[in-house]
C-alpha cells in the first residue's frame, strides 16, 4: 500500500505547479490560500495583465536596472508577486483565518530558495487579508511554518531587516 501525501505537502506541491505559471527570469513563485481545507485562491509571480513578462522580453528589467542590488529595487520589477495576485483573487471573508502556502525556486536549477520568504509588502498585504498562517517550502518535504501573528508581534522592518 502507498502512503499517502500530507496535507501540508500536498498543498505546497500544488503551490510548485502554480508556480511553473510565472513569467519571472530571477525567481519562480507560486501559492495556494487554503481555508477550511478548501482552495480559496492561487497566484503566482508575473508582470501584471496585459504588460509583457520578463520571458517575452527575454531579459529581467530589475537586473537591468539593479545589477548588484540584493534587496529592493521592486519598482524596476515587473512582477506582481504570487502572494500578491492570490490575495486579490479572493475576498478578506474567504481568507479569514486561513493558511498561504508559497513555494519560491531559482528557475535555472530548480533548487528551493530556501531563505526566501514574503518579502515586507506581501507580509502587510497578508497580516492585513487575516490570513493567519504562512508556510514556506524549504526542499522537497520540508517547510518553515510561520504565523502571521509573529510578523505583528515581531516587526523586523523596524530593526531595518529586510526579506526576500
């Protein structure tokens, strides 16, 4: 008999499949917002409607602009993230007290990006959803769990720590 899948990666590898979805040279990524054991919404990482993706260019227009940059530089990117796209596909009601499960990968390997994490404006976008837990694939079967609570309690972009 097979073992079956656990829930938590069962979502997070629908998350990966979503983000095979995005249009972004640097880092894919892709989500899945669970409610009451149900899909709520899913979103991934790309240029917003109508605009041309990175992969239609052929080049990332942030690394064009930022070629050492790290951190920052968001407004030279033409991605919408995939927090950020499922987050506007669904109502506050339906995300209320929910779970985002995000699985974030480097498109030229394939390997996990396993410090990556919301970066802060996904984090506001998602404290202020009710969404109440995020969880984040580290590798094949892990994940990093992490309650939104924490980001209120613990606000990091006071002490001028950045992410993602």
């Amino acid at each position: 008999m097979k073992n079956r899948i656990d829930k938590i990666n069962y979502y997070l590898n629908i998350a990966k499949s979503v983000a095979e979805r995005s249009t972004c040279l640097r880092k894919k990524a892709g989500c899945v917002i669970v409610n009451n054991d149900e899909i709520v919404s899913t979103g991934y990482n790309g240029a917003p409607r109508g605009r041309k993706n990175c992969i239609d260019l052929g080049y990332c227009t942030k690394k064009q602009c930022f070629p050492n940059i790290r951190h920052g530089g968001y407004d030279a990117c033409r991605s919408v993230h995939a927090e950020q796209n499922a987050i506007i596909s669904a109502s506050r009601k339906e995300m209320m007290g929910g779970t985002l499960y995000l699985v974030l990968y480097k498109p030229e390997t394939e390997e996990y990006d396993e410090g990556s994490n919301s970066c802060q404006t996904c984090r506001k976008l998602i404290i202020n959803s009710g969404i109440e837990k995020v969880i984040v694939r580290t590798n094949e079967k892990e994940y990093l769990e992490i309650k939104v609570e924490d980001w209120i309690n613990n606000d990091d972009l006071l002490e001028g720590k950045f992410t993602y």
